[in-house]
C-alpha cells in the first residue's frame, strides 16, 4: 500500500508537471495537448519524437517526453501493485469485497486500519512506546523546547501506551 501511494502520488506530480510545462511552453503544444484527459496526455507525451530546432522548444519536448514515460512507468507499476495487493485482500476478507464500492485498494486500507486499530493501538500489542503525547505544549499555545522530540515538546519522557493511540 505504501509503494501504491506513492507511485499514485508521483503520477499525479509528474502529470501535473507536464500540464505547467505546456501552459508555459509554445503555442504550439498549448494547441497539441491542452484539453487532453490525463490517460490521452500520457499517451501523447510519452510518443513524442524531439526534433533538434530552437532550444526552449526541444528542451520542453524532451522534458515532456520524459514525464509522459515516468507516468507510463508508474501506471504500469500500479497495475503489478493492484495485481499483488488483490489476491492478498481476497485471502484476507473476500466478503469485503463483495461490498458496493470497495475494490481492492478500498479493502486494503480498511484491513490496515482495522489491524492497528484492533488492539486500541498496534504499538501496544508489542511493548512498543506510543509516540502521542498526552498533553502537548503546542496545545497550549507554548512554543516547543529542543529538538521537536515528544519529550521536548511535553518536558517529560514519553509514557507508555495506556490504550488508544488516536490523537483525537
């Protein structure tokens, strides 16, 4: 779920990078790749063919040529990803599943949250430190002390989980 996460996150960073590099780049590609849907961007970006001209120009082309083949590169690992993660969620809870709305990537995230949340707090089923802190000076509108640790911030070590780790 993490490498899902983040490889989601850097197709829409570089989908988004190659969008700004044709609002700022010739009219020319404005026209070409303006009003394209994300999946028809990539497609089209990745396929270009920089022919040497003026620089800023080419310079753009092989900059988007790029992104279009790193966002290729990240839908496809999405799909390996979707690919491993789905068998696991059926093994674990295939009737969640079954439920309107929730895919394998759904699922998963409910498993995760409910596996660390089960015990009041995941830290705790294995002697762990809980690293919330009960009462915290940046609560209190006082500004922290030291290096940002918890014990900095509340003048004190930090306790023991003594049951739920939410902050809220």
């Amino acid at each position: 779920m993490v490498a899902r996460r983040s490889a989601r996150q850097e197709r829409a960073q570089a989908i988004n990078q190659a969008r700004a590099l044709i609002v700022t780049g010739p009219e020319e590609l404005r026209a070409r790749f303006g009003q394209r849907s994300p999946a028809q961007l990539i497609e089209a970006i990745a396929a270009l063919r920089p022919r040497p001209g003026e620089v800023p120009g080419c310079a753009t082309r092989v900059a988007l040529r790029e992104l279009g083949r790193r966002a290729q590169f990240l839908d496809a690992q999405l799909e390996r990803l979707d690919e491993l993660i789905g068998p696991l969620v059926t093994a674990r809870a295939p009737g969640l599943l079954a439920l309107h709305g929730a895919g394998p990537d759904t699922a998963a995230v409910l498993l995760v949250a409910a596996a660390t949340t089960r015990s009041g707090c995941a830290a705790k089923a294995h002697g762990r430190i809980c690293a919330v802190p009960r009462r915290s000076r940046l609560l209190r509108g006082r500004p922290p002390a030291g290096t940002g640790s918890t014990a900095a911030v509340t003048a004190r070590p930090t306790a023991r989980c003594g049951g739920s780790c939410s902050s809220g």
